[in-house]
C-alpha cells in the first residue's frame, strides 16, 4: 500500500468527526469563499476585442481536489448545526482566533487535499468547543421576584449576558401594577379600570422597544399591558416567568462566605408545592405598591361609613349620591377623586 492510500485509509474513520466540526463552523466557511471570490476579482480581466469572441463562463464553485473527501463523499452526522443563541455568542466572541483561524485552516486543507496534520486542527477544534461548553455550565443563575416591568427589563438584560434567569410572580399574568384585576387582593394591586398613563408613549417607552405607531400617544391601562407582553414576547422572557409562584423566603447560603450563592424558597400557589434552590444574584422587583399603608386616624375605628384604601379602589360603582373625602393629593389620590366625582353627590 503506497503512502496517499495509508493516509485515504486513515482518514476515512475521521471523516465524520471532521463533516461535524465543518458543518458547527459555517461562517468560517462563507469567510473562506468570499476571500476567494475577492482574490478572483483581481484576476487580469481579458481585453474587450476578446470579449466579443470568448464566451466567459460563470464563476464555478471551488471543487474538492480530492474526490474521496467530495461533500458527496462524506457521511451524514446525527449531530445538527449549533442554533443555540448562547454558543453562537461564544462562537463570535469567546475565543474567535482560534475557531475562524483553525477551521479556516482545516477547510482550507480539505479542499486541497492535503490531510497530512489535519487531525491536529480537528483536536483544537473540539478542545475549543469543550472549553465554550464548561463556561456556559457556569453560568450565573439570576432570581427576579416580581414580573412587572422593572423585572421584565430586568430578565431582558441578564439574558443578554448570558445568565440563566428564573423569574418569580406569585400573579397569574405578567404586568404587575398594570395588569387590571377587578378583585381586591391584598398585596396584588393594580391600576383603576379607567387609568390612563400621564406621559406620552414616546416618555413611556422601553429605548429599545418604541410602541406601535397605532397605539395612542396616551395609553389606557390596557394598552400598556399589552406593550408590556408585547416587550416580553420580542425579547424571550415570558419562557423564563413562573407565574402563581410566591417567594417565601431569601437567605444566604450554607457557603454563601464562600461562593455568594442564595437560597430562594417558593412556594407554587395552585398545587402547594414547595421548592427551595440557590441562585448567584437576587433582584427584587415587588414595586412599593403591594402593601397598603393605613394612617391612624383619632376616632377611625368609631366611623359609621367605608374606610378604603386606594389600593383596593379599581371603579367608582358603589359610591353613587354618595359624601365621598378623600386623603391626601399624590397620584393616587387624585385618580381616586377624580373616579369618583362621576357619579358620588359630593
């Protein structure tokens, strides 16, 4: 057996290994044959008179030199070209010199022909794919309390950076505040059936996610709550929300000195189910809203009428003819007097 059947023999059995490696570097590839194509164009072009008479066939695509390594040649693989948005940012970015420039080299040595070291440019390849594959089995876990929308934008940023984010709301829908609920519950407010925000959508927005042109430039509570699914939609949140789950506890580690981890206990409200897991970070995002608080007023306890909260206020039924005062002259209070003054006598 001469010598190039020894090496057509021994490579045969990486010819798999070496398909895969091609097929999860795609882009290298199109690098590849598009300095290919630039090389081409600087070619000496053929005189005019000569144009007349030759026909110029089109640009072929490079061709294997080797037949036994042709694409037909190569075995389909089980393993699927890497889709996976967290390795393709570690493709692009984590170690970029030595992927492009090592399976450049590879692809580069398959279409001559020449498999004399190629073995070694597949080892690096795959150390390299290991090494990507142990730091996305460290990424930080991230717990949100709260699917409003500071921990909507909240999950949105951590997942740009790669973290593995859970998010925690004891609700059964996103929104928070503006999520309209026509039950009181306590600690889940929401808005009045008839808010509207006072900023403009332009001054209400998301920078990176302006409303639809259609929506109005003042939007009902309904509207927001929309755009706020909408935010969470367009930017892969919603599948990391779990909804009807309250945070019952927060606390560090047994060897939070040690690594910083926290222990996050939640309790899923529709079966009763408890869970206790750790997580690098805790962000809070509950708003100051949730909790209602009563002044003690002298001789509350002894008036005949409602005393109410405007946390549990959503529409004024039930205050027609009615003498109606109300404390205080922030946001809240004012929405309140101005809901009411539509059908209460004074």
């Amino acid at each position: 057996m001469n010598e190039r059947s020894r090496i057509a023999t021994s490579t045969m059995n990486e010819r798999s290994r070496i398909a895969t490696s091609i097929r999860m570097s795609e882009y290298a590839n199109k690098k590849y044959r598009s300095r290919s194509s630039s090389a081409s164009k600087e070619i000496k072009k053929p005189s005019s008179a000569l144009l007349r008479k030759q026909h110029i066939p089109a640009e072929q695509p490079l061709e294997y030199s080797n037949p036994a390594l042709s694409v037909e040649s190569i075995p389909d693989t089980p393993a699927q070209p890497i889709r996976c948005p967290q390795v393709e940012h570690s493709l692009d970015n984590s170690c970029p010199d030595l992927l492009s420039t090592t399976v450049e080299n590879a692809i580069r040595k398959v279409l001559k022909g020449s498999l004399h070291d190629l073995q070694q440019d597949v080892n690096k390849i795959h150390r390299a794919l290991s090494e990507i594959a142990l730091k996305m089995s460290e990424s930080k876990r991230i717990a949100i309390i709260g699917a409003g929308p500071c921990g909507l934008t909240a999950a949105k940023c951590c997942l740009e950076e790669d973290l593995d984010v859970v998010v925690f709301d004891k609700t059964d829908n996103i929104g928070g505040l503006w999520c309209y609920r026509d039950d009181d519950q306590e600690g889940i407010p929401s808005v009045m059936k008839s808010t509207v925000i006072n900023t403009s959508k332009e001054l209400s927005s998301f920078s990176d996610f302006p409303p639809p042109a259609h929506f109005p430039n003042f939007m009902h509570n309904s509207v927001m709550f929309q755009y706020f699914k909408m935010y969470a939609e367009k930017f892969g949140v919603l599948r990391h929300v779990q909804l009807m789950t309250e945070v019952l506890q927060v606390t560090p580690a047994d060897d939070y000195e040690k690594t910083g981890r926290w222990q996050v206990t939640s309790k899923r409200l529709k079966d009763g189910a408890i869970n206790t897991e750790e997580f690098d970070g805790v962000l809070l995002a509950t708003g100051h809203h949730s909790c209602p608080q009563m002044p003690d007023f002298p001789g509350l306890k002894s008036f005949k009428g409602d005393v109410i909260h405007t946390h549990s206020l959503k529409k004024a039924t039930g205050y027609e003819d009615k003498v109606v005062l109300v404390v205080g002259i922030g946001n809240s209070a004012v929405d309140a007097a101005v809901e009411i003054s539509t059908v209460a006598k004074q």
